[in-house]
C-alpha cells in the first residue's frame, strides 16, 4: 500500500457501521502522518545521498593527502640522502685539505728544522775554529 491506496479509500457504510465523521478524521489524521513521515524520508535520503557523495569526496581528498604524504616524505628522504653525500664529499674535502695543511706544517718545521741545524753547526764549527785558534794562539 501507499499514501494514493490511503487516499482513495472508500468504506461501505452498514446499518451499525463506524461514525464515517470519525472515520475520515482518523484517515485525514493517518494521511497527514503519512504524508509528514513521506517528506521526513525524502528529506532523510537526500541527506544519505549528500553524506554519501561528501564521504566520497573525503575519500578522494584522503588518498589524495596519503599521496602527497607519501610523495614528500620520498623527496625528504632524497633530500636527505643528498645532503649526506654532499657533507660526506666536504667532509672528504675537509680531511683532504686539513691533511695537505698539516704536511706543509710539518716539511716546514723539518726545514727550519734542518736549517736551524746546519745554522747550529756552522755556529758550532766557527766556534771549534775560534777555540782552537785561541789555544793555539796560548800554546805559542
């Protein structure tokens, strides 16, 4: 049945029958409840029909964010990664550099080194020299 078998309904009257006042006032009454309950369920499945098509634009936005999500967490990680072999080469760099520095620190210390040296035994032999010449110059 629906509301069109409730509005055309028609009851035969009998001898003894129903008061047909009250009988259409529960009918109207009946209508209208119906036609309320109608309305509320129209209303009810266009809000399904709008939450349905909300949900699936969440979905879409959700895999859509996951997506983002997932593609800026692989350009951090390929970020990352360049940023360690960039420092890894400076590093290498660094200890190259610092290796050539302290080197040229060291063949610089043996050179003064060295210079020193010879410089102390040129001192030395001048000395050896003056001293003998002073002790000969006692013995004569």
């Amino acid at each position: 049945m629906n509301l069109t078998d409730f509005e055309n309904i028609r009851f035969n009257k009998g001898l003894r029958g129903y008061d047909v006042q009250e009988v259409n006032y529960f009918i109207n009454e009946l209508l209208k409840l119906c036609h309320k309950l109608e309305a509320e369920n129209k209303t009810l499945k266009e809000k399904v029909a709008t939450y349905e098509q909300q949900e699936q634009f969440i979905r879409a936005a959700l895999v859509t964010a996951e997506q983002t999500a997932e593609s800026i967490k692989m350009n951090a990680k390929d970020i990352a990664k360049d940023i360690q072999t960039e420092a890894e080469k400076n590093a290498l760099k660094l200890i190259k550099k610092t290796e050539n520095e302290t080197k040229a620190y060291r063949d610089n210390i043996y050179k003064c080194f060295y210079s020193y040296e010879r410089e102390l035994r040129l001192i030395v032999d001048h000395f050896y020299t003056l001293a003998r010449k002073h002790m000969q110059q006692l013995a004569d």
